[in-house]
C-alpha cells in the first residue's frame, strides 16, 4: 500500500502546544495490523474511528472490555424487585380481591399469575437502563455535536490519532506510512 | 487472510461493491427524489389512512356499536387486526434477535426495514384495543396508578393486563434496538448531508455518533444483550396475546397448544410481510446486490417452516378436540371446518398449510414473482386464521337461541383499511428518510461474504493455506 496523499497542516506553534498525527487506512485487516505494530513501537493511539465494527480492534488497541452487560444484569433484578414490590402491594396488601377464585392472600400462591408482568418488566428495566447508560457512558444524545475529525470516518475510512508530541516527526511519519496507512494530517494545536 | 469463509457460501453482497459503494448505495434513496411511484403510492396510502381516521372519529363519537358487534360476537375485527399486525411485528425482532444470536450474517441486509416493520404494524396493532375501549382518553386506566376510586386498582390476573405490559415492553424495546442500530448510519448520512438543513436533522437523529473504537465496543455489547433480551420477549409477546384466548373457557380458545402455535404463525406472517415489502423495496431503492435471492430464498425457507408448524398445530387442535372427548370442544371444531364458516376455515387451511409447500421446489422459492404472491396469500391466510378462531369460536355459543352470524359493517373495514394505509405511510416515509439498510453492519461482513472479495481470494488459493485458519489475528505467530 502505497501513500496515496500527504497533507501537512502546520498551524504556527508558538508555545507549549500538542501534537497529533491522524493517520487514515482504508483497510480493516490492515488496520489491525497497524495498530499491533505501532503499539510495539511504543507509540502512543489516541483514538480510532471507524465506520464499522473492527473485530478485534479493542484488544488489539488495549481497551479494557466493557461492562454493560453485567449493567443490564443488574438492571433486570431491579426490574423484578420493582414487579414483584408493585404486585404485592396492589394485588395482596392494599386490596386483595377474589378474582375468579384465585388465591389472594400471600404473593406466593398467587404469583403464577404475576410470572408475565414480572418477566416484562425484568426486561424493560434491563433494556432501557442498559441502553440510556450506554448512551451517557458514550455521550450520545439529541443535539450532541459529532466529534469525528474527518467526514470519510463514517464512510470507508478509519482515522487513527497518534500522539506524536516529543516524537521524530520524520521517522514517525515514514513508520506509519510503512503500517499502511493512505493519508497523514498533522495536528498542531496549543494547549489551553 | 482475515474474513475468511468457505467459498462454498454463496456472497451475500453481490455485484463486486466497496464499502464506498456501500455508503453510496444505501445513501442514494435518501438523498435522490423521490420518484413517481413512490408518490403513487404514498397518495394511496394517506387517502386510506385518512378514511380510517374518518371512521375511528365515527366510531369514537358515536359508540362501539357502529361495528358489526352483537351480542354474541362481542370480538371480532378489531381484535382480528390486532393479533394480525402484532404477529406481523414479531417477524422484525426475529430476524434482528434470534438471527443475530445464530450469527447468521444474511441478516443483515434486511434487519433494519424488518425492525421498521415491527415498530410500524405494532403502532397499528396498539390502536384497537384502545379504539374499542369507545372512551379512549380513558385509555390511562390500563396503568397502574393510584386513583380516587376506592383504590381500584388493574388486575393483574387478567390476561389482558399483560397484553398491555407485554405489548409496551415490546414496542419500546424493539424502538431503541432499532434506534440504536441506526445511530452509526444516520451519522454517515449526515456526514454526507451537503445542505445545512439535511446535516442538522441527521446531525440531531445520529445522537452525534463519532464511531470511536470504544462506542462500537460498547455498541455491540448493547446489540448483543439487546438481542438475548428481545428473543425471549418476542417469544412471551405472542404467548401472552394467546393468553387472552386460552385463559378462556370457550371451546376451541381453551387449548394449551396456543403459545407455540400463535408464536409460529406470527413469524410466519411476519416473515410473509417482509417478502413482500422488501422484494418491492429492492427494487425501488435498487439494492439488489444486497437483498439478493438467497434472501429471498432463505425468508421463503422460514415461511415453509413456520408454515408447516402451524399446519401440524391445526391438526393436533383437530385430533385434541376428538381425543377430549368434551361435545362443546368437538362441535367448535366440527362447526369450523363444516358450518356456515367453512368457507374462512378452509381458505385459511390452504393460504396457511398448503400453499408454503411450494417452497419445497428451489426453482419456486428462487421465483421473484412466486415469492410475492406466495407472501400475498400468506398474509391474507393468516388474517383469516385469526378471523376463524375469534369469530367461529363465538358466533355458536352454549345457547343455541342465541346462535348468530358476525358481518362487518363499512366501519369495521374501513378501520382495517385504514391501518394498512397507516402502515404503509409510516414505511413510505421511512424508505425516503431512513438508511433502509444496516449499512455498518453490512461494511463488516463485506470482507468476508462480499462477491468481490471472495473472488480475490479464491484468485489467490494460497494465501489461504500458508495459515492454520488464514487468520493472521488468530495466529499471530504465523
């Protein structure tokens, strides 16, 4: 894979300032192997941003697996706590009721009949509370701004940010181009 | 090489496409105008809308008994429709769900307007219940909540009442699932919006996606449990609307074989609407290299199945009956299949049993044209089973004086009418608007199941076999 463009976009330094490279790859399976090399070059990623689902990418890059599942577990058992308190208040202390002669004086007997509410609200709460945590966990929301730096991230791209402070610009740039990756734009910008 | 997969699968996505194709592709009918058929169209479906509008308002401000209700029908079409469009629903989760926890990739490509599908016909199927409530601002006493009428509270022994809690679960869950999907695809439209106001709205919907390696870590974790939860909810949606019947003591809605066979025959319905959506949606929205006839293929595989479930679940009611030994259960089945409803208990038999037998022949199931009718009748056979078992169970009740015939009034059909014109509103707008195809799902698997790049691999057999499994990730070492 040959380097299709090169882009510099030096911003004039004056003072303290971070430096980034954006490298773009057009290629998953590339991609991953990029990501293993440069990590044992002790480079340091930033960030990728991919239009799809890399497999393997997260552990390739060192991310720590996520722990929304077991989020969504919790959630269930509340949710079933929430039916099991809401039934046995409405339907066994606060007025029992002889409906068509089923049992109404302990929760126990006549919970066979409460098996489906108490199941659909285990999911309810285990999906939207799964999901709204998801949502503020990764900040998604209406009105949020997107933060990809480059529109093809979307598209047929993946954008790696290196953090290229400290480093050889020259050499970190011909390794990179080495991993494979299409494009380099140099990120400049001062610190606050 | 990564994405590997045996060449003896046929490539899901067809006609050598990139994943710039991809975006290209499945951007082009949000982006394009919409043409002269989708207008057509469209203007058909709002006119049937609006005329079920015009007959909900009747109803609602005269009473129920504009309906072809009498006293021994009180249930008829409108619970009818309702069990139709909630089974029709159940096609979408499946497909999104169950597919996805098989890993079948063909999913892909028609999981999104199947979800889109499920949340549309579950909108229609929502609104008869509370339409034949005839006070539908009261419609709120269905909730839990404390009220000033000695604390009257709902009952929660009612099978009904589950309905309610099954029914919301399913539509909000299927809603996020859905929503969640597309985040990923709204971003990329929006990241190709090139008026202002087309990147606010997508901008607005896309929840501002960046697709950071961590969110889509997250994002399929969410898929993935989303998934294992919808699949058993699915299944306890159409089991509990069974419940409304079999928790009764009238001959033939007193069976327990009813959660597995209304399940079954709500995918079978679902999978029959599907067809018949996305078979004309490829070709309008020209996508099909994605939903190709393997498709076609696999969904009509699905509808014999299912199909043939119900076909054996018909039977055992029939043999139950006999082998009971109870007359009235004997003469409600008797009375189905031989009285003045033989007519819709036959048409159904062959709608449902006998016509999904055509998909044993390939050449059949690979038949764009077969495919819709089949679809077509299929639908039509499965508003007929509902029809059959609500309205043949209750026109001849335990009193013989009290024996009648249910027939619709222009009220009750056009309040059905006006649902499907519903319906296919809400999926007009949809197909104009939305990324009718997962398209980030489908970039993943075009590695590997993708027409163009199997082919560069089987041009190059040995890059295959330098590798145990040629997966350079999985054998790092080699």
């Amino acid at each position: 894979m040959l380097p299709l463009v090169t882009q510099w976009h030096i911003q004039a330094s004056k003072t303290m300032a971070t430096q980034k490279i954006h490298a773009l790859y057009n290629d998953d399976a590339i991609l991953l192997l990029a990501v293993k090399k440069i990590r044992e070059q002790h480079y340091h990623i930033e960030e990728i941003f991919c239009p799809f689902p890399v497999h393997g990418l997260e552990k390739a890059m060192g991310i720590a697996s996520t722990r929304l599942a077991v989020t969504s577990f919790l959630y269930g058992i509340v949710g079933l706590a929430v039916a099991t308190a809401m039934m046995n208040y409405i339907m066994i202390e606060d007025w029992p009721q002889n409906i068509g002669g089923k049992p109404s004086f302990s929760y126990i007997e006549n919970m066979p009949a409460f098996v489906p509410i108490m199941f659909e609200l285990t999911v309810f709460f285990a999906a939207h509370l799964m999901v709204i945590t998801f949502y503020l966990r990764s900040r998604l929301w209406p009105f949020k701004k997107a933060e990809n730096p480059d529109v093809r991230t979307t598209d047929d791209h993946f954008l790696m940010e290196v953090d290229a402070h400290g480093e050889d610009l020259e050499s970190i740039t011909k390794f990179l181009y080495d991993t494979g990756a299409v494009e380099l734009v140099l990120i400049d910008k001062e610190d606050h | 090489m990564a994405h590997y997969e045996a060449s003896i699968r046929r490539p899901l996505i067809t006609g050598d496409k990139t994943y710039a194709d991809v975006t290209r592709d499945i951007a082009f009918p949000v982006e394009g105008p919409a043409n002269k058929q989708w207008w057509l169209v469209f203007t058909i479906a709002l006119i049937a809308f609006l005329y079920g509008i015009g007959c909900i308002t009747y109803t609602i401000s005269t009473g129920i008994g504009v309906w072809g209700l009498n006293k021994t029908v009180g249930w008829a079409w409108d619970i009818t429709n309702f069990v139709w469009w909630v089974g029709i629903g159940h096609a979408g989760t499946l497909i999104s769900a169950v597919l996805l926890l098989f890993r079948q990739k063909w999913r892909m490509a028609i999981n999104r307007s199947a979800e889109a599908m499920t949340i549309f016909s579950v909108i229609q199927a929502g609104l008869f219940p509370i339409i034949h409530m005839g006070r539908p601002w009261l419609a709120y006493w269905v909730l839990p909540i404390p009220n000033q009428f000695g604390s009257l509270w709902v009952n929660f022994n009612s099978p009904l009442l589950w309905d309610v809690f099954a029914i919301s679960t399913y539509l909000s869950v299927s809603l996020v699932f859905w929503w969640t999907g597309l985040l990923p695809d709204f971003a990329m439209i929006r990241d190709r919006a090139i008026t202002p106001f087309n990147k606010k709205i997508y901008g607005i919907l896309s929840f501002g996606w960046s697709g950071r390696a961590k969110d889509w870590q997250r994002f399929e974790e969410v898929s993935l449990v989303l998934a294992g939860l919808a699949t058993p909810l699915v299944l306890s949606v159409h089991t509990i609307v069974s419940f409304d019947f079999a928790t009764s003591v009238i001959p033939g809605w007193h069976t327990t074989i009813f959660p597995p066979y209304f399940v079954a025959g709500a995918v079978f319905s679902g999978f029959a609407m599907v067809n018949t959506l996305l078979i004309v949606m490829r070709k309008v929205c020209h996508l099909e290299n994605y939903i190709t006839i393997q498709h076609i293929e696999l969904m009509n595989l699905v509808i014999m199945i299912t199909g043939s479930i119900v076909g054996v679940a018909y039977i055992t009611e029939l043999f139950m009956a006999w082998y009971s030994g109870v007359e009235y259960e004997q003469y409600a089945f008797l009375n189905r299949a031989t009285g003045p409803y033989a007519w819709a208990y036959w048409s159904m038999m062959t709608c449902n049993v006998f016509s999904p037998q055509f998909m044993w022949f390939k050449k059949l199931r690979t038949s764009i044209v077969f495919s819709f009718a089949i679809s077509i009748v299929v639908n039509i056979g499965m508003w007929f089973e509902r029809f059959v078992i609500i309205v043949t169970s209750l026109h001849r009740d335990y009193i013989p004086s009290s024996w009648t015939m249910f027939s619709p009034t222009f009220v009750d059909i056009g309040i059905f009418i006006g649902t499907i014109g519903f319906f296919f509103v809400l999926f007009l707008l949809y197909a104009r608007t939305f990324p009718v195809i997962a398209q980030a799902e489908v970039k993943s698997i075009l590695r590997s199941s993708g027409n163009k790049y199997k082919e560069m691999r089987e041009n190059q057999p040995t890059s295959n076999q330098n590798a145990a499994s040629g997966d350079p990730m999985a054998h790092p070492s080699e």
